[in-house]
C-alpha cells in the first residue's frame, strides 16, 4: 500500500538507502536532515538511481515549529526515525550533544508525531541497548542491559519512551529495530557511507586507508577474548537494512503496540577477519596498528536474526564477499565522498 513517509535523516548512510528502498517500493518520501554527518548529494544520486524523488527539507527534529509545519502540509501515514549522533567513541567524548539530540530530539518527533495524530513509527534502534550480553547470539528475548557507552544509553532511552507511549495511547504502532554493524553500498557505486572527518565505524576506515586517503587502520585492542583477540561484530549489508525496515513498516501498518526485531545475519567477525576480508575482495593491503581498547566497546555481539524471519519474512542475502566489493566500489568511485 502506497504511503507518505516521513524519513528523519533520510540524507545520511542508513537513511540513504532506505529513502530508495521507499521509493522504489512507490512510497511518496518526504526527507527531513539537518546535514550535520550527511549530503543532499546523496538523494541528488537516489535520484539518478531510481528516477523518482524525495521532497528534501532540511531542518532538525529538536525544532517542533519546522515538525508542526511538516505534518500541517504533507499528509504523513508514519515516520521511520534516524536522525541522531550514532558512534560510540564519540558519544564518550560528548555525552550531552548524544543526550540532547539522540533522546531530547526524539521526544520533541513524538510530541509533534502525536499532535498530529500520527501514530505508526519505525525506530532506528542499536544492539548496543543489550549492553554486556550474557549469552551469544543475542535475541530479542535477551534482556536490556547497561549500554557500556552514551550512545547505546540514549537509544535504551528512546525505546522506554516508546513503551510508555504505547502503554499512554493504544493507537501507536511502533517497531523498534535492533541493529548491528551496517556496512556495505549500493551496487551502483553511487551512495555509502562518507563519514565527516576520520570514520568511527571500521569498514569506511578501511576503505580510507585502502584508497589512500587515511595512513593506517587503528585497531582497538587485540586482547579481547575472541578468535584473534580483536572484537567481533554482525556486520550486515546496509541494502539489506534498508529492506528491513519497509518489511517492518509493513507490519506495523496492521498491528498495534510495540514491536521488537534484531537486523543481522547472526554471523560474526573479527576485525583482523574484515581487514582480510577486504584485502582479498579488493587486492590491495591495508595496514593497521594496534592501539590501546576503546572505552566503551565490548568483546562480541552478534545476533539471532530468527524473529524477523519468522515475523517480517526477512533475512540477510548479502555476503561478506558482496559488503567488501559495494565498499570498495563506492570508495573508489567516490574517493572523497560526495564532496567531489
């Protein structure tokens, strides 16, 4: 069924794909980003790609004047939220910034989103809510933990806010996506990741350094008690992600309350495995240096992808050979992001 969405961060990595998922699907897409860590170039290349466009307002999520207006003008059906800080180091570093914009912003989209008498909503949630797991893989029956960092703390945040809405007002409908490692492009080398300055997330950084634009990996410990010493996370293809969230949208369109889904392939890696991993899909060497642990990170987490299978009909169909050759492709083809 065609519907008029609303895409907080539409302009950034996730956001990104996701908006061409919905269009592609025939959805009418309105993005709202502030630009703070995205590009409208990057719905200028959604464009290209799929040969429909999404209406761009740039703005922030923390304005309810600018939501208020949104909602007034465009006939909105529901909302699918990114917009937020989301690495973990940084969040360490600047914890108020990842409060203020991660958990007081969220709440200012819901009060708009409820004056407007919108209630359907899929959140752009994080593993990271499971804190320290006690056991792998990690399910959806898993219990919450104490995230080990700001950023996993304000997503835990915004989910206990929407449980309470939803116990507040039976009409929201709301799906909360846990996800793991996004990584991976477009096959069209026209959208990525392009992270502003040096990159928090591990594959980017890889990608740097492969095309020249970065000196040296940075790997964060090697003491960790894995295969190889180095954390291990679920990286999963951000095509795949995208697909995920209109299958979540989907479902909620029908039900009611609160709705719990892990995004991953239940598969984990080590860095020092991703390192090769690239290097083999892309002939080239990377060098790395091991430097001291992250404040923050943790040894393993990966998931049990089986609920959203069962529920949403979805699973990961990218491999690893395909997340490495979609970076690779987009790093080459855009050695400087989109600022070419």
């Amino acid at each position: 069924m065609k519907q008029s969405i609303l895409v907080t961060g539409g302009a950034g990595y996730i956001g990104s794909h996701t908006t061409l998922a919905l269009l592609e699907a025939g959805h009418d897409v309105i993005v709202l980003d502030n630009l703070a860590n995205s590009s409208q170039e990057s719905l200028r290349r959604v464009e290209r790609i799929c040969g429909k466009t999404a209406t761009f307002i740039e703005g922030d999520i923390r304005d309810r004047e600018l939501l208020d207006s949104i909602f007034a003008r465009h006939s909105i059906q529901a909302v699918l939220h990114f917009a937020g800080l989301k690495a973990v180091g940084e969040s360490v570093q600047q914890p108020l910034a990842y409060y203020e914009n991660n958990v007081s912003g969220s709440v200012v989209l819901f009060q708009a989103m409820a004056a407007a008498n919108v209630f359907n909503l899929v959140f752009s949630s994080s593993a990271t809510v499971y804190g320290e797991p006690k056991e792998m893989p990690i399910s959806e029956s898993c219990p919450t933990g104490t995230p080990t960092n700001p950023y996993g703390r304000s997503k835990l945040m915004v989910e206990e806010i929407l449980r309470d809405l939803a116990i507040s007002e039976s009409r929201w409908s709301i799906a909360l996506l846990r996800y793991f490692n996004p990584v991976g492009a477009h096959a069209s080398g026209l959208i990525g990741e392009d992270p502003n300055g040096i990159p928090n997330n591990l594959l980017p950084y890889i990608s740097q350094v492969a095309v020249g634009k970065l000196q040296q990996l940075s790997v964060y410990g090697n003491d960790y008690p894995t295969v190889d010493g180095t954390g291990v996370r679920d990286y999963i293809h951000v095509v795949d992600l995208a697909k995920g969230h209109l299958k979540a949208l989907d479902k909620i369109t029908d039900s009611q309350g609160v709705h719990i889904w892990n995004l991953g392939t239940g598969q984990g890696y080590s860095v020092l495995q991703m390192v090769n991993a690239f290097e083999q899909a892309a002939g080239v060497k990377v060098p790395y240096a091991v430097v001291a642990r992250r404040s923050g990170d943790i040894a393993e987490c990966w998931a049990d992808p089986k609920k959203a299978a069962r529920e949403l009909g979805w699973t990961a169909e990218h491999s690893l050979d395909d997340m490495m050759l979609d970076t690779w492709r987009w790093q080459q083809n855009n050695p400087n992001g989109f600022s070419q």
